[in-house]
C-alpha cells in the first residue's frame, strides 16, 4: 500500500489483507538499516486478525522514497503524520529497536494518537559503540557484521529458527546489505544521539508491554526494564535465550503479547 507524506511516496506492507476503513490500526516500524520485511510473520499474523497493518518502511528505507529522516524526533512525528494518512485518529505502535524509540517518542508527542505500545528490544538509552558508527559511516561491511553478531543471540547462530527452513543471521546480513548507502550510519548515529526516551515514557498513556531478549547485548534486559519501569502500567517480557532481533528469534512470544496487548480486551 502506498501513500503520500510531504510529497514523498511511503510504502507499507498490509500483510496480505485489504485496507478497510473503520477498522483499528496497527503500524509496524522496522529497526535501524531494515525495512517493512522484519515484520512478515508478525504483521501477517495480526491482519488476518482485523486489524489494519501497515508494516511501515521509514523514508529512505525499502521501497519508501526520500532522505532518511536523521532524527527519532523526526520520525515520531513522520509516524503521527502516517496515522493521519491512513485516515485513522488512533494507532497501535509495534516497534523494534530504533523502531521502539520511534514508537515511544511518538506515544510521548502526541498521546491522544496512540491507543496501545508493543517495544521490542528497547532500552532507556541505545548507545552505539563508536567502531560500529565509524564502519557504518564509511558504508563498510564490518558495521553489517558487528550488527549481526551482536544482535543475534546464540541460538540463532546456531541455527534454532521457529520458522522451517530460515537462517535467521545469513537473512539478517542480506537484509542489511540492501539499505541504501548511508542509512545505517544515519539510523544508529539517530540512536546514539536519543536522549529522551524516560521523558517521553513519563508521558504515554498507552497500554504498553516491552519485550526483551534474555541476553540482548545491543539494548540488554536491565535497560529495557528500566524503560518499562518508567511507563505507567507497563508489562514486561522476557524472551529467554534471546537476544536483540526478537522479531526473527522469537516469533511465536511476539504473537503472545499482541495477542495480550491488542486482542483481548
């Protein structure tokens, strides 16, 4: 599905279902370097459950036109303008990673737009290690292989994929490597620079559940229940053995908490 925001076409996947209006809203946002795809089980799973889906890819990202927006601040408020853009007053915000500081900085903008949060690998802080910005910046492979190798746990190195046939890392590195020059440099630079996310926790009203990987050594597990802690109401999830891509590595717990956070009420 295409749309329009400042002039500049934006793609969302809808996981196989038609848009219908009137229906609630769920936007997917991606992690730093990758785009729509991450969600495809995910999104699949909560459209043929109706619901809406707009697996989204952020500007410069996948098939959506224009720069990447350089910071999250920015992308929030592209996210707000997305909800708008799909005719809707409120959205459930499913992020991961970049996309989950995205998410919450969103929920913190503009409450009243966002009904419910799902973050994934999250933290209170993404700090990023100053040799993976400069092998980034330099459009180098070791930044691919450095996000890979600390972003897996060790299972998924392993093999241990809950999809048949999927080689989680191998997928990983080739989903990397079709970004656009520049984009991961400017996604983990954003990251690194975001300082705000326990302000904008201490203003979201949403129902929230943040999910973390046991042994995520990219957003690790005391920060992300340091985030949640922050959010009034919020429920945390623990996915053991994992590590930091939660989508790839724990499929079926991230279909547990949309069910919990969207399904049953």
């Amino acid at each position: 599905m295409e749309f329009l925001i400042n002039g500049q076409k934006v793609y969302a996947g809808t996981g196989g279902r038609p848009h219908i209006p009137g229906q609630r809203l769920a936007i997917f946002v991606h992690g730093a370097g990758l785009d729509h795809t991450t969600w495809a089980l995910q999104s699949r799973w909560l459209a043929f459950r109706g619901l809406n889906v707009l697996a989204v890819d952020l500007p410069g990202h996948g098939r959506s036109a224009g720069p990447p927006l350089p910071e999250v601040g920015a992308m929030a408020a592209w996210v707000t303008q997305l909800i708008a853009a799909a005719g809707a007053a409120t959205a459930a915000l499913i992020g991961h990673s970049m996309g989950s500081l995205v998410a919450l900085e969103a929920a913190g903008q503009s409450p009243a737009t966002v009904e419910a949060l799902l973050l994934i690998g999250t933290a209170a802080a993404m700090p990023v290690h100053p040799d993976l910005l400069g092998a980034a910046a330099a459009n180098h492979h070791d930044a691919i292989d450095m996000v890979n190798l600390w972003g897996f746990g060790q299972r998924a190195g392993l093999g241990g994929s809950a999809a048949p046939g999927v080689w989680m890392t191998g997928s990983g590195n080739c989903l990397l490597e079709q970004a656009a020059p520049g984009v991961l440099h400017n996604d983990l630079s954003a990251c690194n620079a975001y300082r705000t996310a326990l302000e904008a926790a201490s203003r979201v009203t949403a129902t929230t559940t943040v999910v973390a990987g046991e042994f995520d050594q990219m957003t690790p597990l005391k920060s992300g229940r340091q985030l949640a802690n922050a959010i009034t109401g919020a429920k945390l999830m623990v996915c053991a053995g994992a590590g930091h891509m939660l989508p790839a590595e724990c499929p079926d717990e991230l279909i547990e908490a949309m069910t919990a956070l969207l399904l049953r009420r």
